[in-house]
C-alpha cells in the first residue's frame, strides 16, 4: 500500500504517518513544505504516483468564510481530480463533527469544512469523511480565543473533546482497512459544557482569567456527535469538571 498523507507534516499528519510506516505502508507528504500546490497543480501528478489511498488532513489558517470556503472547496476538488487520473482507490478526509448536520455554526472556518465535505461527495473516488470533536490538547486555545477584553465569554454549548492519538489511530484503521465507509465520527468519553471546561481547564494551569457565561450563538449540541460514533477512552486531563451527562 502507498499512501499520500495530504497535509503530512501538520500535528495530525506526521502522527499518522509515522503510524502507518510502522505498519509498513509507503507515505507520501504531499503540502506546501513538500513543493506541492494543489491548487496550482504543481507536483500534485508526481506526489500522486503509484498512490492507493489519499488523506487529506489539509489545513488553513483562515477563519473568512471566503478564504475558508476557496481554500478547501479547491483544494479538495483540485486532488480528487487528481486522484481520480492517477487511479486512486480512497480518498480519506478529516473533518470536524457537527458540519454534516446542516445547521452547522455560520463561523467562516466551519462553511469551508461544509463545502470541503460537499466537494468531496461530488467528486468519483469512493471516500470516508472521518469527524472529529475537538482535541484535548486544543481546549487552552479555546480559551484563548474566546477571550474578550481579558475575561473568557463561553457558552454553554457542549463538548465532548478526543484524544489526538485515538483520532490518529482510527484514521490509520480506516487507511489499513482500504474499504471506504462513507462517514465515521469519534468523539471522547466525557461530555462537558463549554465553560465548565475552560473555567476548570484555566484554573488547573493557574490562569486567572475569568471565565463569563454567555449565550449560544446556536443549538448547543452543534459540537458533539447526535448519532453513532466511536468513542475514545482517554479522559480529559483536567478532573473535577462537572460533566454534562
């Protein structure tokens, strides 16, 4: 098996990366760093050689709904074209939960995963969209980024953040198994609202910072699985946060 790992020297890439050649898989990186443009088209037909499977964990920094949208809309209907001339079997991508409900948050970043999704769909190659909650370790930026005037303005959506290791380790499940599934959610055992989380997250790192309740800008249950979905095993870091169960 060869595999492209778009995206392959991000925090999630490398890590499955390193997973699947442990397993024997040849890994390709295919992303900027690596001399590829997928929207350009530079060295995307030479990373593609010979390749079984694509992963797409393909990121971008831009939170504008348009850049979000262009950036992935194009760059996920750019490589599966490509894919598809090169003779691609499975085009995997990791996407976020909640964007495939239909109400997901109007926030740009997430408009641009509901098009990524839907570019997908549209394109031939047989696919699995693999989504996730949000990682353990990301919550501190959380709360830096709802941070207003120095106090934390924080819903009380729920949350139910995974482990980035047992996100890595069904991504590479899903590769090994080279039999599309179509879409697959994971999510972490333990059930939190939002400013519980980050008011209990902040005070076990001895930041002050206030945290403030505030409204939810939607449905409360938008960041957390509402079907079937595998569930992690590794609890939050922090404990005695109450959880939301």
């Amino acid at each position: 098996m060869k595999v492209l790992i778009a995206g392959g020297r991000g925090r999630v890439g490398s890590k499955v990366a390193d997973l699947l050649e442990q397993n024997g898989v040849e890994v390709v990186s295919g992303g900027l760093d690596d001399g590829v443009d997928y929207i350009q088209g530079t060295g995307v037909a030479e990373v593609l050689e010979g390749v079984d499977t694509i992963i797409n964990v393909l990121n971008t920094g831009r939170f504008d709904k348009e850049g979000a949208v262009d950036f992935f809309e194009g760059t996920t209907k750019a490589l599966s074209a490509a894919g598809e001339r090169a003779g691609v079997k499975h085009h995997i991508l990791l996407s976020i939960v909640g964007v495939g409900e239909g109400d997901a948050s109007e926030i740009g970043y997430y408009l641009g995963k509901v098009a990524q999704e839907r570019a997908l769909k549209e394109g031939t190659l047989p696919y699995t969209i693999v989504r996730s909650t949000q990682f353990q370790s990301y919550v501190p930026v959380l709360a830096d980024q709802h941070t207003v005037e120095g106090k934390v303005m924080a819903p009380r959506d729920l949350i139910q953040p995974v482990e980035l290791d047992e996100l890595v380790a069904l991504l590479g499940e899903v590769a090994l198994a080279a039999a599309p599934l179509g879409e697959v959610e994971i999510a972490g055992p333990e059930r939190f609202h939002m400013d519980d989380l980050l008011r209990g997250t902040l005070a076990a790192s001895g930041d002050t910072r206030e945290v403030i309740t505030v409204e939810s800008d939607g449905p409360i249950d938008a960041m957390v699985p509402r079907g079937e979905y595998r569930m992690g095993s590794v609890l939050y870091p922090v404990r005695d946060i109450p959880t939301a169960d």
